[in-house]
C-alpha cells in the first residue's frame, strides 16, 4: 500500500534540510544526526523511578544502562537493544520509548548501552547484550524477563535468546523483535527495492557492517546473523514485527517464518505503508503507537 501521510510528511521536511547521507558521514557526525532526528519524540511520560547503572562486560570493561520504573513493584523486566546498526544510537535517544514501554507494560524497562562500533566492533556488542541479560536477572531475581529491540537491537535480542538456550542461560518468557536485522545477506529483494531506500538505504546497511564486522567471514557466525543458526527450536515466544518499506524486511519475515518452523509460538506483524524506524518515533508517527499497543499486549500474554 502506498506510504501514509505522516510518513510521507516527514520524509518531505527531513529532505528540505539537507545533508549528505548516512554513509557518506564519519561515525560521529552520523550519531550526532541519529540524536536530532530522534528528538522529534519529545519526552517520554513520567516514570517513578530512573536508576542510572553500570553493568560489568565480559571482558573485564564496562557499559552503561538505565531502569525506568514506571510505578509500584514491575510485574517483569523488558531488556531493551537499541537500534542504529551497532554503530549510532545511545540510551538517551531511546528514553522516551523505554519509558512509554515502562508505562504500558508495567515492567521495568533496562535500556542497554552496550558499546558500539568501530570502537568496539563484533562481537563486543554482542556480548554486552548478555551481559545485560545477566544483570537483569541477577539484580531482579524472580521476574519474569523478555528481551526487546528495533534494527541492530533486535539483532542483539534475537542473539541473546540463542545464547541463553545454548547456555541453559536466565530464562526468557519472550522475545520481541522490531525490524530485526537477522542476516548478513545485502543483496535480497529487500535491499534492492528502490521504493525501500528511505532513511535506512542498502548504502547504510554496508556502512553499518562495514564498522561493526569488517571481516566478511564473521558475518556468517550466528550471533552476527542470528537466521544462520543451525536450530532455532527451543527458544522463546517471539512478536516480530516488521515495516513494509525497509531494507531489513525480507530477513526479519524471514527470521519469523524459520522460528515458526522450528515450533516456536510466534506472533508476526507487517506494517503497512510504513518504514524502517517508524517504531522508536514515539509522538511522531502513528504507526509508532499501535506498534507499541501490540508489544503491550504481547508481554501481558507473555507474562501470564
């Protein structure tokens, strides 16, 4: 279906600005407009508690992390991966949907800040993700714990949710991935639609691997691209969500269809008319709202 209005509206006024694209920007400048652009969401709803933290790496560093707590005692913990091709992005850029997640689910919502390339490249990221599993089970013992991401985030959540199963790791009651990048593959039908070139182009997914895995070989490992695992039996409930003009599309369906396969209850969801990042500009796109009813609802099924 065609693109929606709001869509169409702030595609309209980000290209009267101006600007070179993504993968023409050093790592910095791009960060600095992944931040603007996600401003645009304004501040999140009042939370009852923002606890600052710092959760130990496995390699002997460190990473920050944030807990909203919305109200009371949570019913779960959500551990959110961020998107922005393991390169852009930060925990204040994402404040505002952890904190609507945080309202509407009840949970405590741990935004992860895990390091990002090419400072740190592949595996890094990956390792901090369950990392910040870990943490949230061990400093919330007895919740019931789901893991979340957009983009390179739900490739970090697809990861984690491997690693746990192969790891007799903390239990994970479900497992929501939002566009996920699954799979090192550039060149599927996806990624060569013209029509899906928008603010994540096919350019800026090679730029994105190009910092985080400079090793095409390592690309292929399944915690860089968790579809090639071998088995995806035996891991948790997923809700996959995915936008209909995206390069990430095909392997995020495709992702949803092998865990299907596998007999892994899977709830699966394309928006219409929508695009890549449409979920995390929370007040900006409508879609973003219903995208996230949807999560609510799958962790309240989730949790039960």
């Amino acid at each position: 279906m065609p693109m929606d209005q709001a869509t169409t509206a702030l595609l309209e006024q980000l290209t009267a600005m101006g600007g070179p694209p993504l993968h023409e920007l050093p790592p910095e400048e791009a960060r600095a407009v992944s931040a603007g652009l996600n401003e645009l969401s304004g501040k999140g709803p009042d939370v009852a508690r923002v606890e600052e933290v710092t959760i130990p790496a496995e390699d002997g560093g460190s990473f920050p992390a944030r807990v909203l707590v919305a109200n009371g005692t949570p019913r779960g913990v959500i551990v959110y991966y961020h998107g922005g091709g393991w390169v852009i992005g930060s925990i204040d850029e994402f404040d505002t949907l952890g904190r609507e997640l945080a309202v509407r689910t009840g949970c405590a919502v741990v935004l992860a800040g895990y390091r990002k390339a090419p400072e740190h490249r592949y595996p890094v990221a990956a390792r901090d993700a369950y990392a910040a599993l870990l943490w949230a089970a061990s400093d919330m013992p007895g919740l019931p714990i789901v893991v979340a991401g957009d983009s390179a985030g739900g490739n970090l959540a697809a990861v984690v949710a491997q690693r746990a199963r192969d790891e007799n790791g903390p239990a994970i009651a479900l497992q929501v991935l939002v566009y996920p990048a699954t799979d090192c593959d550039l060149d599927n039908d996806s990624y060569r639609a013209p029509d899906n070139q928008l603010l994540l182009t096919r350019d800026a997914m090679v730029w994105f691997w190009d910092h985080y895995a400079p090793d095409p070989a390592s690309r292929a490992n399944p915690d860089a691209s968790p579809l090639r695992a071998a088995d995806l039996s035996g891991l948790p409930p997923a809700l996959v969500l995915t936008a209909e003009y995206d390069v990430l599309r095909d392997e995020g369906e495709a992702y949803a269809e092998r865990l299907r396969q596998a007999g892994v209850p899977v709830e699966f969801r394309r928006f219409e008319g929508q695009m890549h990042v449409f979920f995390t500009l929370v007040n900006v796109l409508p879609a973003s709202a219903e995208a996230l009813d949807l999560v609510a609802s799958a962790v309240e099924r989730g949790l039960k």
